[in-house]
C-alpha cells in the first residue's frame, strides 16, 4: 500500500504480528505458553496413568494377602469368644461363692430355731399389735392426768382479781399520772438549784455595785446599747493611750542618753583620694585574677590527657613520629568528617554490593553446571536428525515457493509459465507439505525433550548472561573502590601518612582535628597570658603614683584590697554616726509632740467616762478600766432577780400538785383496805396500776386454762377406756394362746420372727444363685461354685482379660488391613482413576494438535512474507534510500549524507556523518531527527508522485523546533523541490515567513485576517 519504506515497515510490522501470534502458542524459553504447559500436562497425565494401572502379579498378591488377613481374623474371633466364655464362668463362679457360702449358714441358723408345730402366727402377731397399743395408752393417760393436775394448780393461783372491781379507772389515772409527777419531782430540784444559784448571784453582782439591796431604778434600769459600746471602746482607748505613753516615755530616755560613737577619731584620708584609688586597685586586681585564670587554663590544657593521647594517636599516624611531623599540621586545613564519611559510606555500599554480587556469581556458577548436566543427559541424536531432515524440507519448500513468486512477479517470465508446469509445482509443493507433516508428527512425540532442552538451553543462556553481567559489576566495583580511596588520599598529600584505609584516616583526620584545634587554643591563651602580665604592671606603676604612702615593691594584691577595705569602712562609720546622731535629735522632738498629745487625748477620755457614770442610779465610783464588770454586773443582776421569781413560782405549782396525787392516792388505798409500808405516793399509784394489769391478765389466763383443762380431762376419760379394751382382749388371747403370762408369748413370738427373716433371706440367695447360674440345676452349680478356689479364678481372670485385649488388637489391625485390601480391589474393579488418565491424556493430545497445526500455520505464513518483504525492499527501497539521503544531505547543510534501513530490526535506520560515522536516530539531537524525519516524507512524496498522479503537500507549522539555520536549509530544500509539486506552509512564526520570502522570492503568501495585523509590517 502505497509502496516504499513505509509499505515496507507496514509489512514488517505484519511479520512481527504473525511472530508474536506463533510465539504465544510455542517458545522454547517460555515455560507458560499454550504448547510449552500442553506438553507438561502431558507429560503428568502419562505419570498419572502409570501410577493407576496395576499389573496381575500385584493382583495376585493382593488376594493371597486378603486371604491370610482374613484367616487370621477369623482365628482371633474364635480365640476371643472362647475367653470371654471362660471369663464369664469364672466371674460367675467367684460372684457365687460368698453367696453360697452365706446360704448355708443361714439353713444351719434356721435348723438350730425351736418352733412349736401347733403355733398359731397369726395369734402371735395380734397379740403383739394389741400389747403395744395397750403400752401407748398406758402412758398417754399417764401423761394427761400428769397435765390435768397442773392446770388446776394454775387456776388455784388466779382468784385475786376480784379485789380491784370498782376502782380499775381511779388507779389507772393515778398510775399514768405517777410518772408525770415524778418527772415534775425531778424538775423540782432543778428548780431549787437555779433558785440558789440565782440568789447567790444576786449577791455577788450586789457586792460589784457596792449596793446593799436592789432597788427598782437598779432593776428597771436599761442601758443603751450605744453606750456600753461607747464606754468599752473608751476603756480600749486609755488602755492604748497610757501603754503608747509608757512606750515613748522609754524610747526617750534612751535616746537622751549619749552614745559612745559620736567620741570616735576621724577618718584616716580624703573621700577624694579614696576615688582615685579604688577603681586603680579594682583594675589591678580584675587583671590579676584574669592572669590566674589564664595560667590554670594553659596548665591544665599542657597537662590534660585528652591533648597528650591526641598528639600520641596523631603521630602515631605519620610516617616520621616527632614534633617536626606535627609541625606540617598545625596551618593544615584537613578535610571535613563529612566529606570522608561520604566517601567512606560509598565504599561500604561497594563493598556489601560486591559481596551479594560475590554469592550470586557463586550460585549461578553452581546452577550452570547443574544446566549443563542436565543437557548432557537430555540430548539423543535421533531426535536432532529428525530436526535436520524437518530444516532440508522445509527448506526445500521455501526454496521453490520463492522462485514461483520471483517469476510471478515478472510479467514476462509469468505468462510463459505453462499449466502443466504449474501443477506439477502444485504436486512437488503438496508432497513436501505430506512429508513436513509426517516428520511434523515424529517431531511433536519428540517435543517433550526439545521443549526440556530449549527450556535448559534457555536457561543456560541466561546463566551465563548474569555470569558475564556480575563479572563486569565486580570489575566495575572494583575500580570505583580504587577511585574512592585515591580521592580520599588526595586530601592529603605532602603530610607523608602512614598506609591506612578510608576508615583509618577517617579517626586520624577527627583526631588531626582536634589536636589542632586544641592547639590553636593553648598558643592563643599563652598570648593573653603575657599581654595580661603586662597590664598588670601598668596598673602597679600608675598604683604607686596615687597610692599616700610608699607602696611597698612586691606587696600582693590582697593586701591592697584589705587595705582599701579598711579605708572605705572608716568613711562609712563615719558618716554612719553622723545620720544616726541626726536621727536621735529628729525622733526626740517627734516623741515629745507625740506625749502631750496622747496626755491630753487621756484627759478627754476621763472626763467623758465621769460625765456617763452621773447618770447611773448608784452612788459608788468604779474606774474606767472596770466598765465592762459594771455593766455586767447591772445586766446580771436584772437576769438574776428575774430567775429568782420564775422558779419560786414553779416550784409553787410542783408542790400543789404533788398534794393533790397524794390525796387521790391515800382514797384509793382507804379504799382497798390495804396498808402499804412507808412509800411515795408515787411508787404505791404504780404498785396498784401493776396489781391492776397482773390481775387483768390472770383473768385472761384463767379462762384459757379452764377451756384448756375441760377438754384435756375428756381426752383422759377416753384413753382410760380404750387402755380398759385393750387389757381385756389381751387376757382372752392369752386364754387362746394357752400361756399362763405373756412372757412366754413374747419368746413364742421373737423365734418366730426371727425364722421368717431366716427363710426371706434364704430365698433372695437362692435367686441370686440362680440369676447366676448357667443352667437350671442350681444345686450343681452351687457345689461346683464351692469347688473352686477364689485365688485360682481371679489369675485365671485376669489372664483370660489379656488374651481378650491381645486379641481386639490385633483384629483390629487385621481390620484395617483388609479394609484397605478391600478398598485397592474396589478401585481395581471399577478404575475410574486410569479411564479419567486414559481421557485426560487424550484429550491434552488433541489439543496439542490443534495448536501445533496453528503454529505452522502461523509460522510458514511469517516465512512466506518474509520472502515477499524481502522482494518487495529490493524493489523499492534503493530509490527511496537515495532520494533520502539527498535530502537529508540539504537539510542538514552537508553534515549527514547517508541513511541506511536495517531489516527486521527495531532501530530500522542508521545515519551516516559527513565524517564517516554511522549513528542511530536515537543518538541525535531532536532537531536532527526532525530533519532525518523530515527528509523521509520528503523522499517518500517525491518517489510517490513519480510513479501516480501528484498531490498537494500541506505543510503546518512543521519547523516550530528548527533553529535559524536549520530553517533557512529546510526552506531551501522545499524551493529546490519538484516543481509539479504544490505544497502549502502554514504557520504563525515571522521568521518562517522572512525565510520564504528571502529563499523562495515567487512563493505566492496570504495573510488570514485573524493574524493580519501582526504581518501587516512585512513588506
């Protein structure tokens, strides 16, 4: 379609198809496409078939095994059921010994029994029902007279309450009313207590207002409340008033008298020399203890062992070990830590990347000898001659389909070819075809080992690829490990350092570092030393310019310090008892001012507390200082008289009361005739209210005991008679019986129950024995029971139950045994799963078919359009190929002069430099695979349009990525075209209109409005 590289690349692109549709169905290095996994089922299908089939011989062997297995099954089942019968004799046997035996001592008992032939049972047992009930009645009548003369005692007690008739409402009042008056009784002498206390208050409160009685201005006298406070707070104020006099009295008695500091000697200098001395001896001894310092820091850091074992560890890594060394180090800058460690942090990587590519290169080693084992032993040369002979015919077939298609091609040689020619091209093709196809099916059962060994020789080849690949790496690794350390050593030439890894000189480069960094600090700190020592003696020498007196030559710096001290503390003292002096004075005129004013505040004072007590109904005088117990004293005695009156009228009504108790007490023991000893009134009203309940709850309690006796007395007068009945029924039994008294009927009676439990007894034996027994002579059993020894049968039990257990065992296993020989044959009858492997193998067979013929389809198709794309290339590419290169060679200003085109290759072309280097599309820069592409199409035009009718070319903005130059040689190229050719430039750009109009001056140019303004300037 349409001819030239293009039809070609369409037709490659064909090919490629068909080879990737014939790889999906089969490839030697791919385990997972239809025809490589159809030969695996295969393959397991025909191991399956193996495993399920069985030969007659196996068959045999498995019935002899099912026969003995069953034998012996059937031995042990016999063996078992005579155990189990002889241990069950023999449980049975041990079970009816101690039966047997306890049933002849109980015969032996019962014949030792003396029973009277002509005793009547049933007369023994009434005797005896009627013997224990006449023994019941004897002692419930007993009992109930016992209980009848109890309860008449107890009605005997109860005839008092007939005494109370007619007064029950008077001595009920004067016993509820009894408490009431002794609580009142109580209250009484409370009473008498608050009445003394108030009269002795009274007294007292009397004797503080210095009066001899009260009166009724005392009494009624109300003091305002005002006032009390008033007069209080006036009692506070004097208080105050003489306690602050007391106290400025004494602090100016101390203050008059002199103080001894004021007689003290004046200063030794001037306060103006002792201001020009003391900052020069503070500069002074500021320098001195600076100089100090400085020389404990340059000791300690000459002694420190951290700079001793630095400058040992940083010696230790040069070549010549003295101070000279280090000297080569002290103006040395040294790489960073952090420029090492990232050359050190490579160098792990490389080094742990060699070693995973160390054990890979190792592994795959291993697997490629076991690859190529594997070949040696898959290979057979006859499956490689039937491959060879398959080659030759197709080959052959190939051969003759081309040259028929080369002579179709050709008109000439075409229309001479006869019919007969033809068909017997026809012939020889299809027997080709016929014998492809026999070895085709000779191939296909021969697949199973050319697709293991493509699988191994594809897996070899990938061994050996990864061999290759991890040989370079380690090459690689390894140079870049030498380039590493060389970059690491260049930081530092001409220090002549002893041989070390990147790791070494990593830790000497830290401890270089701070060696010199330490250093640097004790030389700079040995120059503040000897700059301190010099403005320390500048200090001294300007010292003794100021200093009074002759400044000693080497005095030290505290004695001037104490010295200043001395001096500074004498002006300090000295103006210290100046202010204080000034002080005294002040405070003595402010204390003075102070005591006439609280003197006269004290006189006010005073005279309004005199003022207050004129209007006081008493005549006494009491201080100021006693207002509080005076009006105490008045607001007491008021309480107190008023308390005095309230209890004389309470203890007035207690007493009226406590008359009127006592007379209705004495009218009610008048009444009662009773003479009570020498009480309270209120302890006899209770005495008689307790006789009163008691008495009511007597007269209750009678009339229950009389119902309570009536009705024991009949149940007496019963039991009585039934005793009476009983009695004379056991006198005429015991006339029947024929025993005079009833203790022989008792013996009679004892035997023969003894003898009836003697029989009961011998029956359940007797049925348990028989329970026991096999068979129905009891006696035999019994006696053969007997026989036996008991230790005897208990080992002979205890062995029958091991052979039991042996025996279910091994049945067991004899079981299962069978089971499974049961199970085989099942499987053998039937043999489902050899028909299913059988099928299954059939039918991956049939599919394997299918997709074979596919794949040859697919494949000779893929030949036959190889041969056509080849033919086809040699007709049409050598002219496309040289219009190309004329092109490119004018795109490009003679830089590039040829393009070639590569069959069945990705990268198709290769671009030839005027240089002479051939290049891939891919190695050139954008614009010139523009170009490259540009000049293709062109070619492709111009071949195309030679050969058909010519077409319009439209051309749309295709230089947007072209610069200047590159444009100018497009535009000259396109002039240059053929002229039958119309082509049409789009574009927006000013420059590709400039170089039309500079390069193609007949080109016809129209401006579309939307952009006519902007080209409205071009000429």
């Amino acid at each position: 379609s349409g001819g030239g590289i293009g039809g070609i690349t369409r037709l490659e692109t064909l090919q490629g198809s068909l080879t990737d549709t014939a790889d999906q169905l089969f490839s030697p290095r791919a385990s997972k496409r239809p025809i490589n996994l159809l030969l695996r089922k295969i393959q397991d299908a025909r191991e399956e078939l193996r495993q399920s089939q069985l030969t007659p011989s196996a068959v045999e062997n498995l019935r002899s095994q099912m026969a003995q297995h069953q034998a012996e099954a059937l031995e042990l089942r016999e063996k078992q059921s005579a155990a189990l019968k002889r241990r069950s004799q023999a449980e049975r046997f041990l079970k009816a010994q101690p039966l047997c035996r306890r049933l002849r001592e109980l015969e032996q008992q019962l014949q030792r029994i003396d029973i009277p032939s002509d005793v009547d049972a049933k007369a023994l047992a009434n005797w005896s029902e009627l013997n224990r009930q006449r023994n019941e009645l004897d002692s419930l009548a007993t009992e109930t007279a016992t209980k009848i003369a109890t309860l008449k005692g107890e009605l005997n007690q109860f005839d008092d309450h007939k005494r109370f008739s007619g007064h029950e409402n008077s001595i009920q009042l004067v016993g509820n009313e009894a408490a009431v008056i002794e609580e009142k009784l109580g209250q009484l002498g409370d009473l008498q207590n608050r009445l003394d206390k108030a009269q002795s208050d009274r007294r007292k409160y009397l004797q503080t207002l210095k009066l001899a009685a009260s009166n009724a201005e005392v009494e009624s006298l109300a003091i305002p409340e005002t006032d009390a406070r008033r007069m209080t707070e006036l009692a506070k104020q004097k208080a105050a008033t003489e306690q602050k006099l007391l106290t400025m009295h004494a602090r100016l008695e101390a203050l008059s008298e002199r103080s001894p500091s004021e007689q003290e000697s004046q200063p030794t200098l001037d306060e103006n020399d002792l201001l020009e001395i003391e900052p020069a001896v503070e500069t002074l001894l500021d320098r001195q203890q600076k100089l100090n310092e400085l020389a404990t820091q340059v000791k300690q850091l000459e002694e420190s062992n951290q700079f001793r074992e630095l400058e040992r560890r940083t010696l230790r890594g040069l070549e010549s070990q003295s101070t000279a060394g280090l000297g080569l180090l002290t103006n040395r800058v040294l790489p960073t830590d952090e420029e090492l460690a990232e050359i050190d942090e490579a160098l792990e990587q490389i080094q742990q990347e060699h070693h995973a590519r160390r054990r890979g290169l190792d592994k795959t080693l291993k697997t490629k000898s076991e690859l190529l084992a594997k070949i040696s032993r898959t290979i057979r040369p006859h499956d490689n001659q039937l491959l060879t002979q398959w080659n030759e015919l197709r080959n052959s077939r190939d051969e003759i389909t081309r040259q028929w298609l080369d002579e179709l091609t050709q008109p000439l040689i075409a229309s001479s070819i006869s019919t007969t020619l033809q068909h017997s091209r026809l012939t020889q093709l299809e027997q080709l075809a016929g014998s492809l196809d026999t070895l085709h099916e000779q191939l296909l059962r021969c697949s199973e080992s050319f697709a293991e060994q493509a699988l191994l020789k594809d897996s070899l080849e990938k061994c050996e690829e990864e061999i290759a690949a991890d040989e370079e790496q380690l090459k690689l690794l390894a140079a870049r490990s030498e380039l590493l350390t060389a970059q690491a050593k260049e930081h530092f030439d001409g220090l002549n350092l002893r041989e070390m890894s990147v790791k070494q000189l990593r830790r000497w480069c830290a401890d270089a570092t701070q060696w010199q960094s330490m250093s640097a600090q004790l030389q700079q700190q040995r120059q503040q030393l000897y700059l301190q020592q010099s403005l320390i003696n500048d200090s001294r020498d300007g010292l003794a310019d100021l200093w009074p007196t002759a400044l000693p030559a080497a005095c030290p710096s505290e004695w001037l310090s104490q010295q200043l001290l001395d001096w500074k503390n004498e002006f300090k003292q000295s103006k210290e008892r100046e202010a204080e002096l000034k002080q005294r004075r002040t405070e003595c005129g402010r204390l003075t001012a102070e005591i006439e004013a609280l003197s006269d505040q004290k006189a006010s004072i005073l005279e309004e507390y005199a003022n207050w007590l004129q209007t006081l109904p008493i005549t006494s005088q009491h201080p100021l200082e006693e207002v509080q117990l005076l009006l105490e004293a008045i607001t007491g005695l008021q309480n107190s008289e008023q308390e005095y009156r309230h209890c004389q009228l309470a203890i007035e009504a207690i007493s009226e009361q406590q008359q009127a108790f006592e007379s209705a007490v004495a009218e009610i023991e008048a009444a009662l005739d009773v003479q009570l000893p020498k009480l309270p009134a209120t302890r006899k009203a209770q005495l008689f209210l307790e006789q009163l309940q008691a008495s009511q709850q007597h007269q209750q309690k009678s009339t229950r005991l009389s119902a309570t006796l009536e009705q024991v007395q009949k149940q007496h007068a019963e039991t009585v008679k039934k005793k009476t009945a009983a009695e004379k029924r056991i006198a005429a039994l015991c006339e029947v019986l024929g025993d005079s008294d009833a203790g022989s009927v008792h013996q009679s009676m004892q035997r023969l129950e003894t003898a009836d439990q003697l029989k009961s007894q011998i029956d359940r034996l007797r049925e348990s024995i028989a329970a026991l027994s096999p068979t129905p002579d009891v006696e035999a059993f019994a006696n053969e029971a007997q026989a036996c020894d008991a230790g005897e049968l208990e080992r002979e039990i205890h062995q029958l139950q091991q052979t039991i257990d042996s025996c279910d065992s091994q049945r067991e296993i004899a079981n299962r045994t069978i089971g499974s020989l049961e199970e085989k044959f099942e499987q053998l009858s039937v043999n489902h799963v050899a028909a299913e492997a059988r099928q299954k193998l059939q039918s991956l067979k049939a599919e394997l078919v299918e997709h074979a013929a596919s794949w040859l389809q697919y494949t000779t198709a893929k030949h036959i359009l190889q041969q056509s794309i080849e033919l086809y290339a040699d007709e049409n590419e050598p002219e496309l190929l040289r219009l190309a290169r004329e092109y490119l060679a004018q795109l490009t200003g003679g830089r590039y002069v040829g393009v070639n085109h590569v069959r069945g290759k990705n990268d198709s072309f290769t671009v030839t430099a005027a240089s002479g280097g051939a290049v891939s599309p891919d190695r050139l820069s954008s614009g010139t695979r523009e170009q490259l592409y540009l000049a293709l199409r062109m070619a492709y035009i111009t071949h195309h349009c030679h050969q058909r009718e010519p077409l319009p070319v439209l051309m749309d903005d295709c230089f947007v990525n072209f610069d200047d130059s590159r444009l100018r040689h497009a535009i000259q190229a396109i002039g240059s075209w053929d002229k039958s050719l119309q082509t049409v430039i789009f574009s927006c750009h000013l420059r590709t209109l400039k170089s039309v109009q500079a390069h193609i001056p007949d080109a016809k140019i129209i401006r579309l409005e939307s952009v006519g303004s902007e080209l409205a300037a071009v000429p």
